[in-house]
C-alpha cells in the first residue's frame, strides 16, 4: 500500500482509477478563436495518430475508465479520422466531445450511430457580429445549421443521443447578452448552458475577465436574471465563481480524471496540458506543462500509481499550495511568474490555476447528469 509522507504524519491515498479522461485527439484546428490557448504556445499542431489513440484507449479500458471526452486544445472533429476515432471507441466507453461545432452536421450520422452521449458546443455569443469576431473563421448561421443537422439525425435514428450542451467563455463583452443567450440556447436545443471565465492569453485580453480580486459588480446582477430565464426556459445553467473563496477543489483530480495529449503525454488536467502563456490576475505568467508519464513509454497504470504523481494528487487534494490568486505579495514574488514552483515547496504548482478555484469550469459528467434528475 502506497503511504505518503504529509508534514507530521502520512496520508494512504484512495485506491481509485481515472474514472473520465481528456483525450486530445488533435492539437489542430479548424478556427482562430481570439483568446485561445494555442495563440500563446510555439508547438507545431498535429493529429494524434490512430495507432497511438488505439494505445491510449486499450490502456484506458484496461484501467477502467468509464467516459472518454475527445477534447483537449484542438478541434476533435478537425481529425482527418474523426469517423474511425468514434468507431474505435464506441461500445468501450461513454463518449463526450468538446468541440466548436463547425462540423457537426458533416458527421452527424457518426455521433449519434456511435452514440455519442455529450455534445459540448462552445459558443461565446450567440450575436452574429460579436461570434464572429471571438470565433476566427466561423459564421453564426452556419454554426446553427449544423447543430440543427446532428438534431435532425438524431430523430431520423430514434436516439436520445447525444445531449447538446453549451459552454460560454463570459468576457466584459459579452456579459450583458447572457440572459437573452439563456432562452436562445434552449431554443436553439440545448439542455444545459455551462458558464466560465476568460483566462487571458494575450496581454490586452486581461481587461476583459470579470473575476479576481475586484470583480465586476454587474456579474451578480445579470447572473441572477439569467438564473431566472434559464427556470423559465428550462435549460440547466452552470455558474462559475467570481471571487477567490477559502476553500478549493479540483475539478479533474478530485473527480479521478486526467488528460493524455496528441503525444501521448498523462497530465492531471487541461490547463497544464502544454506549454504557453498566460495573464493570471493581470500577470504574465508560463505556464509549464505537468506531465507524469508517456504513454508510449510507461503503462498507464504505472504512471497513475507512481509515487510522484500520487503525491501530486494528494497535495491537490489536500489544498497543500499556497493561494497566489489573493495573496498581498504576489505582483511582487518571482516564483509566482510561473507554475514551475510556489513559496511551500511545491514543484509543480497548483497555486494560482483557475480550475482549482471554481473561476473556470470545463465539462463534467458528474455535474452535467446531476443538474439533469434535477
């Protein structure tokens, strides 16, 4: 039985598994959105190829993990075997897909033959003008088109898969459109909307974010008028936190997920995934990948049980960081200009992510399902 070492005393971690796994199935996409993650790195963006994924989901199944989302900081159905992906996973696992939505309806009959549960469609504005300028290479209206094409084939094939969810990036620009977007988004034929905030990849975007230390004080007021459309429009709506609260949780390591990227690489989570820049709190910050293994290199089981990784994951758990985002003497700290280590030892760090406070949100299945037998 593994034991760690915990200040005074020793901590036996669960004998748990990842339950719900990240797969980044391409780091290519098909748009430029204005504050993407992929703006701020130099990695050259390529598919995953099959026999790498069929690696990753052989060890995944071994595992046994339970839902599979193609996701990750490229566009899954960009893949030039988006249709081989789904079939290779299908029947193994519960499949979810975070994608923008372009090209559904050009493979909608494979999402909903391989019953593809989850169809997360990030949408930061439903204003024709407003979209276009956050999604680089997108229309509106083609967008509607294809969810209404995925929505088409599902009632041609009797199936109550997938559910269409959305996810909003919420920005000083588009904040005030949100109680209006909620009834849309129902109509349009979501069942949820999934609300988060901006992290800043670009200096000039950090006048944009709502949250922090001083937030907006119109966010609670439009919030609370959304919360009242979604009642009315019967569409399930997931806030995010505005303000730095005492107490943390992860979403991915509290929950038993992980990451694996095009590479093959295991990371804890999404937002150290790879390597780039962020502006946290108004701060350029790197933002160093975490990884723990290879999946070429290591079988994933022994990566998840490593003792390094295992530590990792009890220190997140027990909030054993530093809280960077509220701390007095951040602007002035050296170590706080990276995730590479924190002034409690930590290396990594988890310190001043936006996950670990509830600030940004990415999809979860245990979430979504419960605000659904609500």
């Amino acid at each position: 039985m593994l034991s760690i070492r915990m200040g005074r005393g020793e901590y036996i971690p669960p004998n748990t598994y990842p339950r719900e796994v990240h797969v980044e199935v391409t780091s290519e996409c098909n748009l430029n959105c204005e504050f993407c993650y992929r703006r701020s790195w130099d990695e050259t963006p390529r598919d995953m190829d099959l026999e790498l994924y069929s690696e990753v989901l052989d060890q995944l199944e071994s595992i046994g993990t339970e839902f599979v989302w193609l996701s990750g900081w490229g566009e899954p159905t960009y893949h030039k075997n988006f249709p081989e992906l789904l079939e290779i996973a299908s029947g193994r696992f519960r499949l979810g897909i975070l994608t923008n939505g372009v090209l559904l309806g050009q493979y909608a009959e494979d999402i909903v033959s391989h019953e593809v549960e989850k169809v997360v469609v990030s949408v930061d504005s439903l204003d024709p003008e407003k979209y276009g300028h956050i999604k680089v290479g997108s229309e509106l209206e083609s967008l509607f088109e294809s969810i209404k094409e995925l929505k088409e084939e599902k009632k041609r094939q009797g199936s109550k898969y997938p559910s269409i969810w959305f996810i909003k990036v919420l920005m000083k620009t588009n904040l005030e459109d949100l109680p209006e977007e909620v009834k849309r988004a129902s109509e349009i034929g979501a069942v949820g909307l999934i609300l988060s905030n901006l992290i800043p990849t670009q200096e000039h975007l950090s006048d944009q974010v709502l949250y922090g230390r001083n937030p907006d004080p119109k966010t609670k007021k439009i919030l609370h008028i959304a919360r009242g459309k979604a009642i009315l429009s019967r569409i399930k709506l997931v806030e995010p936190e505005f303000e730095y609260r005492t107490d943390r949780f992860c979403p991915f390591v509290g929950r038993d997920q992980l990451a694996i990227n095009r590479s093959g690489d295991v990371s804890p989570c999404l937002f150290a995934l790879h390597n780039y820049v962020a502006w946290i709190d108004g701060r350029r910050k790197k933002i160093n990948q975490i990884k723990f293994g290879n999946i070429l290199k290591r079988n994933l089981r022994d990566i998840w049980w490593d003792k390094r990784y295992a530590e990792f994951r009890a220190h997140v758990e027990l909030l054993q960081f530093p809280s960077c985002n509220d701390c007095p003497y951040e602007e002035f700290c050296d170590m706080a200009s990276s995730n590479e280590l924190d002034c409690w030892g930590n290396t990594p760090s988890c310190a001043a992510c936006p996950y670990y406070r509830r600030i940004v949100i990415c999809p979860r299945t245990e979430l979504m399902e419960r605000l659904l037998l609500r």
